[in-house]
C-alpha cells in the first residue's frame, strides 16, 4: 500500500535486500527520484521529514 505525504509516496511495507530493511519514498512530480529510509535496528535513518512520518503513521 502507499501512503500520500506532501510530494511524497511511501509504500507501508518495507523492502528487504541483501540484509537490508528499508521504505521506499518515491516523488510525486519527479517518480525517478527516490529517497530510502533504513530500518537499522529499532531506529529509522534517511531524510528527517520521512522518518517522522513513517514514525508517527506507519508504525504505530
């Protein structure tokens, strides 16, 4: 499923590869550029406006 956050997507189920777990936010006007958001333990790290989003909506 992806959810609508100003200019972004962000799909709710987060991708694994290679070991890694990550969201994937994707722009509205430009769909080439992506932003990942990393799963790394119990904390998130990416861009600081999606990883407050994904806190506070998708994982609660």
């Amino acid at each position: 499923m992806i959810v609508n956050f100003g200019f972004w997507n962000i799909q709710t189920e987060p991708e694994v590869m290679f070991g890694k777990k990550y969201f994937i936010c994707s722009h509205k006007n430009n769909p080439t550029k992506l932003e990942l958001v990393f799963v790394k333990g119990d904390k998130l790290e990416g861009k600081k406006e999606l990883v407050e989003f994904i806190e506070k909506e998708i994982l609660e």
